[in-house]
C-alpha cells in the first residue's frame, strides 16, 4: 500500500520509477516480452512485430505532436522516406541492416528538417496543412522517382543479417522489433529529463514565454521535428526487414491518421499512452474481426452485414474513451493503479 | 512373422478405411475485402469461389476428397490481409489459400516461398505475380493486365484498315493498378503498328476532368484505353468527351466490364467496349447454365445476376478444383509444389463457356474477349471471339 510520494530530491522528482514496485513491473513486463516469442504462433508474432514497429513511429509523433505541440498530419511519409532510404542503402549499396536502418532514420530526419521549417511562421491547423503537403509530396515522390524507388513496383530487400544469422522469420524479427522498441521508449522517456525535452514542452504550453525564458523556438521546433522524423525513419527501416518489400502504396494518409489516432487515444505528452495507443489501434480491430469470425460460425451470413460493424464499434469505442476520458489510455491506466495504491482502503 | 502380420493387417485397413471410410478433407482459406475499398468486389469473389467449392463437391470432380472453404474479411488492408493469411495458416493450414490483393501477395510472398510452399491465387491480375521464377507459388487466374492490354491491342490493329495506323491514349490512374500494363502496352503497340499518341494520368474518383479530356481532345485518338479505375472517372471522362464531340471508342480491362457501367453511363454507354477475360452471367454456355441453376437452387434471392467478380472468383475455384483433381489423379500427395507442377500441365481446357480454352503458361491463363455495350439491352455482348495472346 502507498500511502505517500515524499519526494526530497529533484532527481527524486524527475525519476521515472518513482516506486520500487514500478520499477519491478517493468522487470516481470521486459521478462514476459523474452519470453513471448517462444510461446507465441506466427500470427501473434507478426501483430507484436506490427505493434513494435507502430510504437516506434507513434513515439515519435508523441514527441512532435504530443510534447511539443506541432501537428504533423505526415508522419507516415517519412516513415516511407525511412523505409526507402533503408531499402536503397540495402540493394543498392549493400549496407548490413545495422547500417541501413540508422540510414533510414537520417534520411527521415533530414526530411523532418526540411520540412519542419515553415514550423516557425505557422502553427496549429496552418501546420498540419503544410505536413499534409508533405504527405502528398513524398508520395507523389516515391511513386514517380522510379529510378532510385523502383516506382510503383517498390524495392524488395532480402532480410536482415547479422554474422551469418538472418532475421527471416517473424520470430526472429521480433528480437530486432522488440530490442530497437524497448530502446527507442527507453530514450524517448529520458528525453525529456534533459534540456532539450523540456524545452519541448515549453514550447508546446506556451511558445511565448519559452522564447522570453531564453529557448531558441526554431532550433526547438525543428530539433522536436528532426527526432520525430527520425523515430519515424527508424520504423521505416524495421517495416523494409519486416515486411521485406516497400511499395508507395504503403504508407498512405490514413496511416498518418492512424498514428494521431494511436497517441491521441493513447494519451498525447505520455511515453505509456503511447504504447497503450499503439497496441490498442492495432489489435482491437483484429479482436473484433476476431469476434465476427465466431459469430459466422454461427450464421454464416451473418459476415455481409457483421464485417462492416466492427468498423462502427471501433469508432464508437475511440470516441467513447475521448469523451469519458480526454486524457487517453493512459489516463485510465493511471486511475487504476491509484485505485490501487490504497487497496482495500477506500479513498 | 507376428510382426508382419500385424503391419500387413494395419497396412489392409489403412486402405479399407480410406476408400469406405470418411473422406479425406482439403482446405482451401481466403483473405476477402469483403469491408473496405474493394467491397464492391470482396462479397462477389468470396460467394464466386466458396460456390465453386462447394458445386466441385457436389460433382464429386476431386475423387474421394471433399473440399472445405474457410475465408476471413481483411478490410482491403495489406496488414490485416497478411496477418489473417499468418493466422489461417498456423490454424488450419489449408493446402491452398486465395489472397485479396496486389500488395498481400507481395508482402506474402518471401514466407510463401521459403516457408509455406502451398498453391496461392487472388483477386490481382498483375503481371508480377505471374513470373514463376519470383513467385513460384502464386498464379493470376486469367489473363495479367499486360495480357489484357494486348488482348484489346490486337484487338484494334486488326480491326485497323490497310496502311492506316490506328491512334490510341492510354487513361490510367497513379497506382500500381494503373501502371502495371502501361509499359508493356506502349511495346506491344508499337510492334502492332499503332500509335500511341497520349498518356493520360487522373486520380482514381476524379470528378473534374477537363484538363485530362482537352489533352484527348487535342491528341484526338481513335481509341482510349481505360487501366486502374473502377468506375469513377470514366463515366465523367466519356461524358466530357462526348460533350467536346469527340468520336473516341472508349476501352476498359476487367474490373471496369461489369454491366453496371452501362447503366451509370446511360446512352453514353454506347460504343463503350474493353476486355473481359471470363464469359458473362446471362450468357446462353453450358457452364453458365449450370452456374444460374446452381445460384437458383441455392441462393434464389441473388441468382438474377451475378456480376463479374462473382465469376472471377468462381473460376478460380475451378482452377484450384482442377489442379487438385490432376493432383489426386496421379496419385501425388496434395502440396504446393504438386499443385503447381500440375497447374503447369493444364492446356487447351475446355471451361465450356465460362471462359475460352485455358492453357496455363508462367502461371497465368492469358485468354479474354472483346466485349461491346448494348445500351438497349443494357448488356454487353461479344465483339470478337476469344483471344489469346502470348
């Protein structure tokens, strides 16, 4: 039972496990994510993979969206500009994984850079409309530079390699997956215990008062821009070992929106939301569809008019958690474990 | 001697059970948009394919095995499609399995063919699934979309009068839908003798095409050929045209074919041709009749018509039917390298009418016909014969 939070330190106020006990979850969670690959089937292991490699680019829209309050509706571009650099840097000068991947994440964070400028002159809806350009852009860009992005057809890569070991089956990109994952979350959330991610958060509560205490706005915007391209860039290159082909059509505007979906019902600003949102907007449609599969067992018409339900609760369901909970999964999650805090005990 | 005794007893009612006893099962999976983009489709193909399963079994066409067909809603998502094709596969593991788009079958093949090694056909007609030397699992069933450009290329440069050198514009979206036959069809008419004299590039459900239809009108082709829409721009494109007074015959390849176009282009319809790789449903052919009559029997409520996915996905039931069948035939154990090995060897096959005669060459079947619109019918009927190309 915790009973208090005294805290005497601001290193005590900055940590990120402020119980014993927290600290311990993660230990039996990192003990249960080893452990999964070797209990999972191939189907549960590629949605894991999907979840891993989701949660690393809705990370970076966290960092972006979340923490420093710049709207980005093009996110999924420069998961492709990663994924493209990665594929290119693999066929076409050769580069082991471990080299390629990082050479995705450049590239999507130079992209960021680029395109993270007009950041300083607009924000809010001005923004977003400027990164839908982007999308747009960069689409029309992986579609028609046929040359370097074998156009429509796309790029196949040969899957990762690591002193004669290959990464080909689900399984064992789940080790890439889940490392560069558990790593990214693991710097994302020491982010901001450092100068530059507060100074992130300053700008997003007020980008005023940030520049009168001193922080460089367009430095901060476009450093917030350059790291989240390069999450993005870095999700990319996992997607190429993952799916081993990239194709334009890959990384369409809805997937942009999927990222805003994931960290907004995740929790915008939260490393955990993040996760939570991640995992939830990949794997309760396949829960329902899991779902509508038993029911047709049942009635086998039922499919025609069932399938496109699934569609609606899961609408229903976003926006039921927005209005009960503005604050995202990862609000709820903090409730319950309060709730807990003080078990058997009421408040 | 007890020992061979007992073996020789079990090995004699080993066979006794499978002749007399229950019938061996082979699963055939799918991944179906029935939701999503292509849900136009995905309901056609799934109730085409599970029918055709189902009529097999009837007939009994694969001697002592029954056929059973399972399928799944993929949403027309890549993601979902090949997750769904992951699960299908550790829990039931079918001996084939039908795929719902281009992009599942790419994203599925490396799996397919270092892991899985089952027969693997689907929904997409791209040329790149049908190259066995990549994908040496996956077949198109019919015609690629290259064969379907030089079905209709053909088509036109006979039709061609002496010394005159027909022109044509190829209209297509910015998809790998559209461009697939774009190439190839610039290569093939050139070696017809036609010209290519305008390429025209518009977004998928474009509605305003003026731009696009003053480029034709200035181009002024005696032919457009239509690649990587369903619907939405072509009616607005002909529309246009026909308001700018061109004399164009306009052309489309498979997913464009279906009667439906004739009633949204009204007496625009007129003159509106293009490819269909299979026979229509109301067509007066042995296997269409049986087709109607089976739809009749068993799903009354929709038997008036059925339209060209349905019997998309209905041949490729035969196909698999048909590979499977030359399979047991030969007494092999039904896998995927059988099952190809076995698509390899069908030739001339006499579909009686669901489509022309079927040889199987670099896993593909490249037969189609030229089909014209009936406006006063509402109709589309024959222009040419079957056609095949190479």
């Amino acid at each position: 039972m915790l009973i208090g939070n005294y805290k005497v330190s601001y290193a005590a106020d900055q940590a990120i496990f402020r119980t014993p006990a927290s600290r311990a979850w993660l230990w039996v969670l990192l003990g249960v994510a080893v452990a999964f690959p070797f209990v999972a089937g191939d189907y549960f292991l590629y949605l894991a993979n999907l979840v891993g490699i989701f949660t690393i680019a809705a990370l970076g829209l966290n960092i972006l969206t979340g923490f420093t309050g710049q709207i980005s509706l093009g996110h999924a571009a420069f998961v492709g500009v990663g994924a493209y650099a990665t594929a290119i840097a693999a066929t076409r000068l050769g580069l082991p994984f471990w080299l390629a991947v990082p050479a995705g994440g450049l590239a999507a964070c130079l992209a960021g850079a680029l395109v993270g400028t007009p950041s300083l002159r607009i924000k809010g809806l001005y923004l977003a409309i400027a990164t839908l350009a982007a999308q747009v852009i960069l689409e029309w860009v992986f579609t028609n530079w046929t040359g370097m992005t074998g156009g429509i057809r796309g790029i196949n890569v040969a899957p990762a390699g690591l002193w004669g070991f290959e990464f080909d089956t689900d399984r064992r990109v789940y080790f890439l997956v889940a490392g560069l994952a558990a790593f990214h979350t693991w710097a994302a959330a020491n982010l901001f215990r450092t100068r530059v991610g507060r100074a992130f958060i300053a700008v997003r509560d007020r980008d005023i008062s940030a520049e009168l205490m001193g922080i460089d706005l367009f430095r901060t915007k476009i450093s917030a821009f350059m790291i989240s391209s390069y999450y993005a860039g870095i999700a990319g290159g996992l997607w190429v070992y993952f799916a081993k082909v990239v194709t334009p059509e890959s990384f369409p505007l809805s997937l942009s929106i999927q990222f805003l979906a994931m960290i907004i019902v995740g929790g915008l600003g939260s490393i955990k939301g993040t996760l939570f949102g991640a995992v939830f907007v990949t794997l309760v449609p396949e829960g329902l569809r899991a779902v509508v599969q038993g029911a047709t067992a049942y009635s086998p018409d039922a499919m025609s008019w069932l399938a496109p339900m699934k569609d609606i609760v899961f609408g229903a369901m976003i926006v039921g958690f927005l209005v009960f909970e503005p604050h995202g999964l990862a609000e709820i999650w903090n409730r319950i474990r309060r709730f807990f805090w003080l078990w058997p005990f009421p408040k | 001697m007890t020992m061979t005794l007992k073996s020789t007893f079990a090995a004699l009612l080993a066979a006794a059970m499978t002749t007399a006893g229950a019938q061996e099962e082979i699963k055939i999976g799918a991944c179906q948009p029935i939701t999503g983009r292509f849900a136009f489709a995905g309901g056609q193909l799934n109730a085409g394919l599970g029918d055709s399963i189902a009529f097999a079994n009837e007939q009994g066409i694969v001697k002592g095995k029954k056929l059973t067909y399972f399928f799944e809603d993929t949403g027309y998502d890549t993601e979902k499609a090949v997750a769904s094709f992951k699960k299908m596969m550790a829990q039931q593991n079918p001996a084939i399995m039908y795929g719902e788009s281009t992009g599942q079958g790419k994203a599925i093949t490396p799996e397919l063919n270092s892991k899985y090694k089952i027969m693997y056909g689907s929904t997409s007609f791209s040329s790149e699934l049908a190259d066995p030397t990549t994908h040496p699992y996956s077949f198109v069933s019919g015609p690629t979309y290259s064969d379907q450009f030089g079905i209709l290329l053909q088509y036109i440069a006979k039709g061609a009068a002496k010394g005159v050198r027909p022109k044509v514009a190829f209209f297509y979206s910015d998809t790998e839908f559209g461009k697939d036959p774009i190439a190839w069809g610039k290569q093939r008419a050139a070696e017809l003798g036609i010209d290519v004299v305008a390429e025209v590039v518009a977004k998928v459900g474009a509605v305003d095409v003026t731009t696009e239809v003053l480029n034709l009108k200035k181009a002024k082709p005696d032919f457009v050929i239509f690649q990587g829409f369903v619907m939405a721009p072509i009616p607005e494109v002909i529309r246009a045209a026909r308001d700018h007074g061109l004399k164009t015959t306009f052309m489309s390849t498979f997913w464009s074919m279906d009667k439906g176009i004739i009633e949204k282009l009204g007496e625009d319809a007129e003159g509106y041709m293009g490819v269909n790789p299979y026979g229509y449903y109301y067509e007066d052919t042995p296997a269409m009749n049986a087709m109607r009559k089976y739809n009749e029997r068993v799903h009354p409520a929709e038997a008036k018509y059925r339209p060209n996915s349905y019997i998309q996905g209905w041949f490729t039931g035969m196909v698999y039917v048909e590979a499977l069948r030359r399979t047991v035939a030969a007494g092999k154990p039904v896998t995927g390298d059988n099952l190809m090995a076995a698509l390899a060897t069908i030739k001339d096959w006499d579909t009686n009418g669901i489509t022309g005669k079927v040889t199987f060459v670099n896993n593909k079947a490249a037969v189609g016909r030229v089909y014209r619109a009936n406006v006063a019918k509402g109709i589309f009927e024959p222009a040419s014969d079957w056609i095949y190309v190479k």
